[in-house]
C-alpha cells in the first residue's frame, strides 16, 4: 500500500487535467459553503444511427427531463429504461449475463436481451414502435447504484447495437438516470515528465475512483484504471496575518 500511494503522490504535476468527479464518492469533505450541494444528477437520453439502421432511422436525438418522460424499472439482473419524448418514444434494456449482475464494465457480444444465451449479457433497443429480432452489439455501464430492496437507482450507461446482423448499421445512444459526472481526462504536452505526452481519458466502465478529505482541509480525487493511477489534491489558500 505504501508503494501505490507514493506512485498516485508521484503523478500530481503540470500535467494539464480536466477533472469532474461525482459527489459523494468519500465521506464528509471539508469543501466551501457555495460548493456543498454538488453536480446535479442528470436523467437523459441521446441517440444517434447511421442512415440504414433500422430503428433509428438515419435520425439523431436528445431527451432530458423535465421536457421528456424517463422512468427506470428493474435490478441489477435487468434493467429498462423507457423515455417519451413529445412524438418519440424508446425502450432500451441492458441486462447482464444470466444469474449475474451489472457492475460498472464493458459488456460485449451481447444478445437480444429476452432470448440472450450462455453467458451473453442482454441488449434490446426500440424506438416508435421499431424493434429488432436480432441483437449483435455491446454496452458499458459507467455507473450504476441500487437500494435496499436491490432496485437500481442510478444508472450511466452507453450501448451500440446492430439489427439482424453483425454488419449492419450500428445505433448508439447513452442513457443516464440521476447520474452525477464521473470522469477523469488528462491531456500533456511531448516533454512533459508527468503525462508522458498522452491523453487519457477515464470512466466508470474502466476505471475507480476516490474521493477523500486531504490534510490541510483540501480534498483528494484517486483514479485507478488502464495501467494507470492518478490523484490529484485541491487545497484551500492559507490565510495569511
């Protein structure tokens, strides 16, 4: 343990970073008054299709609350999704492979989610009353939460699905219900010890996070994914006289 927190220490630096981290992932944090209520949770869904794909018609679209109807149902096991839009209406659901569960992950190979096989996750998206027979697609599942009673609550999720075949043309969409902005990003230029000249970006579906107070009233942000690990500390001024 002590090696990696030396490393996470090592790699704070001039490494220029876009950094978005979801409240609520530490305990209490010593952050200021106008700071405290934190990001604000988003239910939405984005589609886009390619001109030949049967469901989404060659069409792109965005739906947010409160101008459009999203309403989650399901557990971990299966969960899906329905939106009504003013004309639209879609379905989408995500299931993970039989006697398992959703996690954050990338799930591929997936099958049309009633009729998926072996250890096949389940993937099923319609949209005005078009559907598909056949599913050939993948998704990832950035975050995902559940209560008490093992309903899910929280949910970030982005799929691509093929109808009928492997090479048709793909839909791809991201459904978010109450999702609060889960990333790190990092861009740096050649020369730079810290980054290495590379540009990474993490998400929920590859990589964990921490989020903690820091000596000195500050907080820390921890990302561990993709061979990588990363902190990065914000402190407040140091009041002076």
């Amino acid at each position: 343990m002590r090696t990696r927190l030396k490393r996470w220490r090592r790699s704070v630096g001039s490494a220029a970073v876009a950094l978005c981290a979801a409240a609520g992932l530490g305990g209490a944090l010593a952050t200021p008054a106008a700071a405290a209520a934190g990001p604000t949770p988003v239910t939405s869904y984005t589609y886009t299709s390619v001109a030949g794909d049967y469901i989404g018609q060659g069409k792109a679209g965005t739906y947010r609350e409160p101008t459009a109807k999203i309403t989650l149902t399901g557990d971990a096991g299966a969960v899906r999704i329905r939106v009504q839009g003013t004309d639209d209406s879609w379905d989408v659901e995500l299931a993970a492979p039989k006697g398992d569960q959703l996690r954050p992950g990338i799930y591929r190979d997936a099958e049309r989610a009633a009729f998926r096989t072996g250890r096949s996750p389940g993937l099923d998206v319609g949209g005005n009353g078009r559907g598909c027979n056949e599913v050939y697609g993948q998704f990832s599942v950035d975050q995902i939460a559940t209560d008490a009673s093992g309903a899910v609550t929280l949910l970030d999720a982005s799929y691509t699905q093929k109808c009928e075949s492997a090479t048709a043309q793909p839909l791809k969409g991201t459904v978010k219900y109450r999702a609060l902005p889960l990333s790190y990003t990092y861009k740096s230029d050649a020369g730079d010890w810290v980054g290495q000249g590379k540009s990474v970006t993490h998400t929920g579906a590859t990589s964990t996070f921490r989020l903690s107070d820091s000596y000195g009233g500050g907080v820390s942000f921890g990302v561990e994914g993709k061979r990588e690990y990363w902190t990065a500390e914000f402190r407040p001024p140091t009041a002076s006289g």
